[in-house]
C-alpha cells in the first residue's frame, strides 16, 4: 500500500484550486508570511503545504515543481533534503508520538533556529502542524516570533478544524480546505491498490471519510486481519474496544471518537428522546475526554455496555 506521509506525496490530488491560488500568491509576491490551513484532519493540508514549499525551493534547482501537474520531482534536491530533515530551508515542528502537547521547548528550539543565519537567499518555511496540540506556553512563546517574524520567513499552520485560541487565529490568514464526499472517494481510490468497495463496507463508504482516514482504516484492518468489506459498524467498534485498539494505534482512537456519532445517526436518524439524550451525554464525554486528555477506556467501556450491548 502507498505510503501517505505527507512529505513523501510527490502527487497532489484534488487540491489543485488551492495549490494554483497559493502559487499564485506567491509568484506575485503577496503570500502572506503566516497561514492557516484549516480543514478535517486526513483532507491532503499538510500535502499542500509540501508541495507549496516544494514549489518555493526548486524554482532554482533542476528537476524544479510542475506546476501545470501539481508534481514534485522525486529527483529534486529540495525535495530529497526534506525527506531526510537536512533542508537548512524547512523547519517541522508537530505533536511527539509519545507527548499530548506540542511543548514549549519545540518553540524555543524554533526560535533559535530562526535567529541563526540563513545559508542562502531562498526563503525559509515553518511548517508547525496539528495546532491545536499547541499548549498555552507554546502558543505565548509561538507569538511573539510570528508578530514580528524574521525577513523571508514563512509560517504555515495545519489545523484540523479544532478549536484555537483566537489570538493565533486572528495572526494569520485562514485557508479553508474541503472536498466533497465524491472527490475524498475518488481520491482514496486513487491512493489504494484495490478499488474501495473491495476493501470497506458500505456504512463505512457512506461515511465521509477523509483520504487520510480511508488509508488509515484499510492499513489498520490488513495489519490485523480484520475483514472490513464484510463487517459492519457495529462489529468494528467491538472489535477496536475489545482488543483495545485504540490505545496501541492513536490514528484510530480518534477516528472512533468520529464513528461513535456517525454510529447514533445510523441506530435511529429521527432520535428517540432516550437516543438522543444518550448522543448527547456521549458527545459530551467525547468533548471532555479531547479537552482535559481523560482516559477513554471508561468511555469506551461505558458506550460498549450502554449502546453496543444495549
């Protein structure tokens, strides 16, 4: 299966009206020095924002970005220097697999990376994604370098259509990214090495499921051989909770938070009041588990026993 990370897609697909319009701003020298893409985790931001910065620091080089296909040359200096993290143009700053905040000391260590010389006149991108991992630390320290940002430094921001403080939000220009339920289907087809109703059941085909939760779903199901096409929603959210498959794979644990309420639309789309008061007491434990980092077995158990069982 193809890999997805999103340094590694020398393809953009889908998004070519927001590549074509960043491009353009640049080219006539008025991108904006800090911008917010903001869309559902999984659409293809942080892919854009590659191939952005990939457009930017080939200019000069051989085997420079095709803007007529939206391609990158995986031949491209840049575009290999990226890969390997030795771009002295590109600076990464995202959550730790092992942290639940991207934390001060990434801020600080981005600062003193800015503050050293440039080894060249190309411009200089931060690409800080999943932003709404920022503590209110990282955010107050994050401030103060992009209110007064270094010449020719670019700030991109991914947000995955979560909550920010507004004092972040209302520095940068907003990018709204979105495809349309056909164009995500089309898209992971495209992606994956067999057609999507050979691999995922119908309830989970009419779910709007990203690209980048689509591959998630099919590699999660083949790494355990679980049967997807042949299972519905209801049995594949046993299966997550009763091997505890959320806590070995982060990815899912938070695409089932997503599939919980896609879950209570499916039992009864006109809602019961003893439904729909359920829904809202779930949603709201969802809420609080996100916000304060509870631990979600008690939720997870509690949904199992209560709506799964019941």
């Amino acid at each position: 299966m193809m890999d997805i990370n999103p340094y590694n897609q020398t393809r953009l697909l889908g998004l070519d009206k927001y590549i074509s319009e960043l491009i353009n701003l640049f080219e006539k020298e008025i991108l904006p020095n800090k911008i917010l893409l903001s869309g559902l985790k999984g659409i293809g931001k942080s892919t854009l924002a590659y191939h952005l910065v990939n457009y930017s620091l080939s200019k000069d080089e051989e085997f420079s970005y095709d803007k007529i296909n939206f391609k990158i040359n995986e031949n491209n200096q840049s575009f290999k220097t990226i890969q390997n993290k030795s771009n002295p143009n590109f600076i990464l700053i995202d959550i730790h697999a092992d942290k639940k905040s991207i934390d001060i000391n990434q801020i600080r260590n981005l600062i003193l990376n800015l503050n050293k010389s440039s080894f060249n006149k190309k411009p200089r991108f931060v690409l800080i994604d999943n932003i709404e991992y920022l503590n209110i630390n990282s955010v107050n320290a994050l401030l103060k370098i992009i209110e007064e940002p270094t010449d020719n430094v670019h700030f991109i921001l991914i947000n995955n259509n979560k909550k920010i403080l507004s004092t972040l939000l209302s520095r940068c220009i907003n990018f709204k990214i979105f495809l349309t339920n056909k164009e995500c289907l089309e898209i992971s087809n495209n992606l994956l090495d067999d057609k999507l109703h050979n691999l995922i059941n119908e309830d989970l085909r009419n779910y709007y499921l990203t690209p980048g939760n689509t591959h998630q779903l099919v590699s999660f199901a083949k790494n355990n051989n679980y049967d997807l096409a042949n299972s519905d929603l209801k049995k594949f959210l046993k299966f997550i909770i009763k091997d505890n498959q959320y806590k070995k794979n982060i990815q899912i644990k938070y695409l089932f938070f997503d599939l919980i309420e896609y879950y209570f639309r499916k039992i009864n789309l006109s809602f019961t009041s003893t439904i729909y008061d359920k829904y809202i007491y779930f949603i709201k434990k969802i809420s609080d588990t996100k916000r304060f980092n509870l631990d979600e077995e008690t939720l997870f158990m509690e949904f199992e026993e209560e709506i799964l069982n019941g």
